[in-house]
C-alpha cells in the first residue's frame, strides 16, 4: 500500500512542477531580492561606519554565504532536517508515503518535508503557517522537484538558512549567530550547531524540550562524523544563557561587528532596510574625532562638562568629513546631536561683524578703537557690556581687539555697522536661526547672544575661508541631500551658491585669526591655538559657560568644535580656549600631518602699508587695507580721551534715604583711566572742581546733567541722571 501511495505522489506531483515553476525564483533572484532589517552608513571608501535597525518587525543580518557556515552547522542540519538530503531529487518519496499513510489512519508523525520543500514554503509571498493537508503537500513536492532541477543542492542549503526563521524576531543563520552566540556562523560549534539545529523543528519550545532535542542531534551528528559518542554536559546552562540574552523579541540587540561611530547622521540619513549608503565621511578621521573629543571630556568630567559635538568640512567641496554629534556614553542625553542642535554664539561672531565693517570702509584693522567703560540706551534700558576680564585697554587696532576677542570695542563696531545690517549679513551666511530681525537683538548681538548650531558656524567659518563665497554643504556623494528635516539644519544642504561679503576683508579678517601676536594679549603667545602652520581660528564662551565653541581653518580644512551640556547647565571655569580648543588643536594636526598649511595669496584690491600709531599704543607694524583705505599714521581720535564717565551711568536715578542725614549722603562719581589734570567736571553747567578719578558729590532733588570738560571747554562725555527723595516709612506710621 505504502508503494502505491508512492508511486501516486510522484505522478501528482510531476503533474504540479510545471505549474509550479512559473511562481518560484532563481536562486540569483532570492539573493538580489533579500533584504536585511539593518541599514549602512558607509564611508568614502566603503568602509561601514555605522549601521542601525530600521526594519523593527524581524532580525535579519547580511547574507551569508554557505563557504561562511560551519561544517557542525551544516552537519546538524542534515540530522535533524533531511537526512536523504543529497540522494534524493526534492522528495523524499519513502518518507512522504509512509507519512501520507499514517495521516489517513490519523496517527501522529513526523512531518516527510525535505528542505527543499520547506524551502518552498519559504519562497512563497505568504508562508503557510500551521501543517499542510495532502493536496497543499502535493503541490509543494511538485516546487521542490522544479527547485531541484534549476537550483544547485548548496545552493538550496545555503538560502534555506538564510531564510529560515529561528525563534522570535531572529531570521537568518547570521541573526541567529550573532544574537544567540555572539559569534559568526563560521565559529558555531557542535553544540551551538545542534541547539540551532533543534530551533529549526520548534523556534518556540521550552528550555528543556529544546536541551532534549539538541542532545539527540548532537549525538546523532557525532555518529554521522564517527567521532564518537558525546556527552550532552553543559547543554542546558549553554541554553538558557543563549535564550536568556539573545532572543528577545524586539529587543534591538545589536548583532553587527560595524564601529558604530555616527549614531546622529545614521538616524539622519538611513530609511529603508538594506541600505548601503555612501557619505563623504573619512573613516579615519571619524574615529579619531570622536576619540579626542572623548579623551579631552574625561578631563573636563570635575569641571561639569559631559558634552561634546565636532564638525570637519572640506573648504573646496562643501564634503563633511566627520560628524560627531554627541560624547555617546559620557553624556546623560546621548540622543542630542550638537551638530544641529541650537547654543548661544558667544565671541565666535566678531569676525563677521569686523569683516563687514572693514568691507563698508568704516574700519581698518589698524583703526583704533576705545576699550573702556560704555553704556548705550536702549528700548530696555541701557546697555552696558562688559569684559571677559575687568580690565579695559584704552585705544587698540582693530587687528588687536579682534585677535584678542574685546567686547567693547566690538559693540563700538556694531555701533558704527548697526544690528540690522549685520544681522542681513549673518542671515546671507547660513545663520538661518535668527529669525528675529537686528533691532530685537541689538547691540548684544556684537557678542553673540543669538543662537546657533555648529552645522552653521562650521559652514559661515568655511565661507570665510572661501574668501566670502557661501556654498551647501554635502554628505551624500553625487547628490545635494539633506540629512536634516528641520529647516534651520537643512539651509546648511540646499541654495544656489552666493557672495556673502568681500573677498578683501574676508582675507584680512583670516589673516587676524592667524596671528598669534594679535591674540597674544588675551591668549598669551603659547595656548592651543598657536599652531606651526598657518591657521585662522576665534573661540567664543557663552553666558555663564554653558558654551564653548572653537572654531578655524586652513587653506584646505574647516574644523569646528563645541563643548558644553546638552542640558544647558554651565560649566565649572571651562572657556573656549581650555575647552574645546584643546579637540580643535588635535584634529586640525591630524589633518595637517605633513602638509604645512600655508596662507594664501592676496587677493586684488588689497595692499599692505607700514603704519605708525601715535601716541604710541602698538608698535609700528605692516598692515593689510583694502585699496583706497590705507594710511601710514594712525591717531587716537581723543588723544588720552580715555576719561570716561564710569559713575553715574546715564540715565541713572538715585534715591535719597530719609533714614539717613542728607549731608551724610554722596554720589560717587567715578572716570574711567587716568584723567588729564586740566579736565574739569561740571553739573548742571555749573563747576563741580577738577576732574578726579572718584569725586564725591553732595546730591540735590531734581533731574541734572553732569559733564566732563577739557581745558578748552568741550565736553567728553556726558549723562543725564535724577535724584529723588523718597519720604520716611516712619512719617506715615509704617516701618523699614
């Protein structure tokens, strides 16, 4: 009977192969088809970079070649699946008959499915789940011979462990591998190899039915290798641990050996699963970038510093050569890239605005400018900025309070440009966050109290570099595509290139950064940004230290660094300089490592002319001008005006206390620097005696205008305060 049965199954399914074979691939074509859940960054030249999960539904790794599994896997397969495997042609015809009759008796069996056939089944749109009944088996006998004829027999093997699903999301000898085991399918052994194996028959048993199978494949396959007869010790334990770590359905446990190094542009540009996409990242320089911004926050950890991002940016191409957006472990909110993420500028603005001043001829970087005490009215208020440190430099060069970032003499530069046109030229330079227009940040916009990314100082910095020339910037070769979806980060990708400025004054202010002299006064002649090669560079510390930022460039590279908390706490005595200058400094040496950056030549419409200060506030120097500005003599506009009015402020209203004898009250008028023995002061154009650097003041009710005068007269300064007196608590029966 059961060759009878035999006999019917092959003619029924030799009727079926024909049929059949309209509806299943080529081997080439489940290759090119299959898809693993992971996506890959990859670098310039191929080399992975990172490689994150998008398909969330089944783990499926890269393909895996059959020369790439382990003969103990291989082995364990053939004993526990289809031991007639290479003698028979699809079919096992004695299995499936004798199957076939003891499903007409209703017993219980073993299923008759070679692997070709369950291949089959794994080939089809929608897998069968559950056992088939004779006809669906018939059919499939009818595939498998059609599979067999066109498919070579490894071949077979090879995408059936490909394919095959092992438990809970892991599909795939490679998934499987690497998530159970934590190893390559190459380096499964025989025990790996037969609780795989026994997974195969039940991916859901439990613990002990799937130690008890494994042991009977595992001595069934030493038999088949005549080495003996093994012992099942240790095959439990091996077991639970794997189940233990491994298959968690939906876990997300990463079962790639790639670096992981760009955790913030894979989630940025990776979509589809499978993907291999090509940046213009330099592998190399990726790592070595992240590692120097790890090393330089470890020293910064006492200091209240977890936070880190680096930007590396090809002058010539716009290419991104490393991204790195955040410290990764080191951080509480390794999430947040600092890449695009929004800080305060700080200092890292004054190159623009001095760039622009000297384009529209309203400075030179020899022009003097006055560093001391100012007070500017405003809508709210005055405005009254300060020093990084309390000392003030009487008259310097533009050359000087930039190199050595002044505050003051910046705002007197914004005060000559205004806000509203430097706020125009920071928009032209990729600033697209400040979306308010000049007027609401005013005059502290000269010390940067906007917000801004790294993505567009890095890029306004590498304009800079370009001689004023704005151009996108890219991170897919070939392709203007944009990793960010938030408009402020996508302006960086997209935009016709444009002039942002002059290419004169951008050399000029390139040449300032440069020079170590110029910020000698402030940074000393040794710090992180004295480098042996040429190149331009400005720090920048935000309010409180809650950011520092070091940013520069050679003729070649454009390297940008932020160091602070995502959280926006600040930082413990932790100053551009201290603390992302040190990362800048490393990676622009790696970058310069046998080159020797060199600066580069001028371009037309500059000229260089010695210049004398007088009085003598700097030493006599060549200086760079844009043709038609250049002079050989520089003057202070005041000689010595220096004497500033420092106290009161203008504006300032002063309240008599009524608990205190009038005549024990004073005012203490203070002037910045030395004031010249022949300045008088006078309130309310009446003599007040001669001008002291603190003079006390007997105050009287009423408005009052208080002057400084020269010998001849004309005023230097001048504010406006009022003094009012304020009626005693006591007087009306209340209290203090």
């Amino acid at each position: 009977m059961v060759a009878r049965l035999k006999h019917l199954l092959a003619v029924l399914a030799g009727g079926c192969m024909l049929t059949n074979a309209l509806a299943l691939p080529t081997f080439s074509d489940v290759r090119r088809d299959y898809v693993e859940s992971d996506a890959w960054l990859l670098a310039r030249d191929g080399r992975p970079l990172h490689v994150r999960r998008i398909d969330m539904t089944q783990r499926r790794l890269t393909w895996t070649r059959i020369e790439d599994i382990s003969p103990a896997m291989l082995r364990a397969l053939l004993v526990s699946e289809d031991r007639n495997f290479y003698d028979h042609a699809g079919v096992d015809w004695g299995a499936a008959a004798a199957s076939a009759w003891r499903n007409l008796w209703n017993r219980q069996t073993r299923g008759a499915s070679t692997l070709s056939m369950q291949l089959v089944g794994l080939l089809g749109d929608a897998p069968r789940r559950g056992r088939r009944n004779l006809t669906e088996k018939i059919g499939q006998a009818g595939s498998a011979l059609w599979l067999e004829r066109h498919w070579k027999k490894d071949e077979i093997l090879e995408a059936y462990l490909n394919l095959a699903g092992f438990r809970g999301e892991l599909v795939g000898i490679g998934a499987m591998s690497r998530g159970l085991f934590g190893k390559w399918p190459d380096g499964l052994d025989e025990r790996e190899a037969a609780l795989a194996a026994a997974l195969l028959r039940a991916p859901g048993a439990s613990t002990d039915a799937l130690v008890s199978r494994a042991c009977g494949v595992l001595k069934e396959s030493a038999r088949v290798a005549r080495r003996g007869e093994p012992t099942c010790d240790g095959l439990d334990a091996l077991a639970r641990l794997a189940l233990a770590g491994g298959l968690k359905e939906g876990s997300g446990v990463t079962t790639s050996s790639a670096p992981q190094l760009t955790p913030h542009l894979a989630a940025k540009l990776l979509a589809k699963p499978g993907e291999r996409l090509i940046t213009t990242l330099n592998a190399d320089l990726q790592a070595y970038a992240t590692t120097a911004l790890h090393r330089q926050l470890r020293e910064l950890a006492r200091q209240n510093a977890e936070d880190g991002a680096v930007l590396v940016i090809d002058n010539a191409s716009g290419d991104i050569l490393a991204w790195v957006g955040s410290s990764g472990a080191l951080s509480d909110a390794p999430a947040v890239d600092g890449v695009t993420a929004l800080r305060q500028a700080g200092s890292t603005l004054k190159p623009f605005l001095y760039g622009l001043a000297f384009e529209r001829r309203l400075l030179t970087p020899a022009s003097l400018i006055e560093d001391s005490p100012l007070s500017l009215n405003t809508t709210n208020g005055l405005y009254a900025p300060q020093n990084y440190t309390a000392a003030y430099r009487g008259w310097v060069s533009a050359r000087m309070a930039l190199g050595g970032s002044l505050n003051i003499p910046a705002v007197r530069a914004l005060v000559l440009v205004t806000p509203d046109t430097f706020h125009t030229r920071l928009k032209a330079l990729g600033y697209v966050s400040l979306t308010e227009n000049g007027d609401y940040y005013g005059y502290s916009l000269a010390l940067g109290s906007a917000d801004v990314s790294l993505l567009m100082q890095a890029n306004a910095f590498r304009t800079l570099a370009n001689r004023a020339r704005w151009s996108p910037l890219g991170v897919v070769p070939g392709k203007q595509r944009t990793p960010c979806g938030d408009p402020t980060c996508a302006a960086a990708f997209s935009g016709a290139p444009r002039a942002a400025g002059d290419a004169g004054a951008a050399f000029m202010v390139a040449d300032i950064l440069a020079d170590r002299s110029a910020r000698a006064g402030t940074f000393g002649l040794e710090s992180w940004l004295a480098t042996p090669y040429w190149a331009a560079v400005k720090t920048g510390t935000s309010k409180d230290m809650r950011d520092n930022w070091c940013i520069g460039f050679t003729r070649r590279h454009t390297v940008a660094v932020w160091v602070g908390n995502a959280s926006g706490s600040a930082m413990h005595d932790v100053s551009g300089v201290s603390g992302a200058a040190p990362v800048w400094r490393e990676i622009m040496d790696w970058l310069s490592a046998g080159d020797h950056p060199v600066p580069e030549a001028p371009p037309p419409g500059i000229v260089r002319t010695v210049v004398e200060f007088e009085p003598a506030h700097e030493p006599r120097r060549e200086e760079w001008f844009l043709r038609g500005t250049e002079t050989r003599r520089m003057r202070a506009a005041l000689p010595g005006a220096l004497g500033r009015i420092v106290s009161p402020r203008d504006g300032s209203v002063i309240a008599l206390d009524p608990d205190i004898p009038v005549l024990r009250q004073r005012v203490r008028i203070a002037l910045a620097g030395q004031p010249d023995p022949a300045w008088r002061l006078r309130m309310d154009g009446q003599p007040l005696g001669p001008a002291r650097s603190v003079t006390p003041w007997l105050p009287a009710p009423g408005k009052h205008t208080l002057e400084l005068v020269d010998r001849a007269g004309q005023v230097l300064d001048r504010v406006s305060l009022e003094v009012r007196a304020i009626r005693s608590g006591r007087a009306n029966g209340g209290s203090r």
